[in-house]
C-alpha cells in the first residue's frame, strides 16, 4: 500500500471519503457530494485529484453525462489476497493493507454511532480498551481459544428483546522489540 495513504487517514475529510468510497467499492464524485454537501465542491474535487494522483484511489470506469465524462472510483487497494494467501506469502504490505481496512470499518461503526443524537455512552455498553501484556505465541494462542470459548455460546444468539447487534473486535498488534 503507498505510505500517502495514512496522510490522507489524518485528514478528518479524507478519512470520511475513503471511509465512503470503501463502503460503496465504486463511486462517483457528483455521489460524494450528495453524502457530503458540506465540503465545497472545489475542495472535494481537490482531494479527489491527490487521492488518484497519489494512488489512494482509481478510476474504474468512466460513464458519459451531458457531454461530459463522469469517472467513478474505487479504492486503488488489492483487496483479493485472502487472510490465508497473506500469511502464506509473508506479505508485509498486503497485511498492512488488511489492517487499514479493519479499521477504517470500526472507525465507520463509531462515526455512525457518533452522529446519532441519542447517543448513551455509559448505557449502550460501547467502549475500547488497551491491555499490554507479555506472552509467548503459546500463551496467546491459549488466551485467543479462552475468549472464543466464552464467546463461542453467544454466537448464534437471535437478535430481539434487548439484544443489539454489537462487534467485539480483537486486535493483537506485532510484537515490539526490545
């Protein structure tokens, strides 16, 4: 994945119209605009010229409009290596990849919950957390199978009542070296 990309994540507007044009997977920018009508036109015409020149994105096709040619985008991101293929190829770049788009899709699920007006941060039982700890591979793979065997019964709960659709996402970031 081109390094730019994590320029552009730090723009609150860019990250919005990646995280868009992700959620969509193919997009115009006339599209954009509907979603976003608070970016100027010519500031979203801006982005999306530097997002395509420092390959972000992509033109996938191009449909013609009124005299004119109307491009559609698409994140620029090989997004066809499956979990498996990545590990098997080592692929450093791939698996950053992967990591970008996990959390582009948390990041989308807090800005939706963000945006609503009856947000109840202590009663919708949302939150994050951050636990260091030291562990071999051994031991982590035990801690892995011991959260999925409490998680495991819960799985295939319906949905009603009280029940709401929540993601409990688990990230273990690479080992740091001393």
């Amino acid at each position: 994945m081109n390094d730019k990309i994590f320029s552009h994540l730090s723009d609150p507007v860019k990250s919005k119209i990646i995280m868009e044009i992700h959620e969509q997977g193919r997009i115009t920018t006339r599209q954009i605009a509907q979603i976003f009508d608070e970016i100027p036109q010519a500031t979203l015409y801006r982005y999306m010229k530097k997002m395509h020149s420092d390959g972000i994105i992509k033109v996938v096709d191009e449909i013609p409009v009124r005299g004119t040619i109307e491009k559609v985008y698409a994140l620029a991101f090989d997004l066809s290596k499956s979990n498996e293929a990545v590990i098997e190829e080592n692929d450093g770049k791939a698996y950053l990849q992967m990591a970008t788009l996990y959390m582009l899709g948390i990041l989308r699920e807090f800005k939706e919950y963000s945006d609503k007006a009856d947000v109840n941060l202590s009663g919708d039982g949302t939150g994050f957390s951050h636990a260091p700890i030291y562990a071999t591979t051994d031991e982590l793979t035990e801690i892995l199978t011991q959260i999925k065997d409490i998680l495991s019964p819960h799985l295939s709960n319906p949905p009603g009542g009280e029940r709401k659709l929540r993601n409990l996402s688990i990230i273990i970031t690479p080992p740091k070296t001393n």
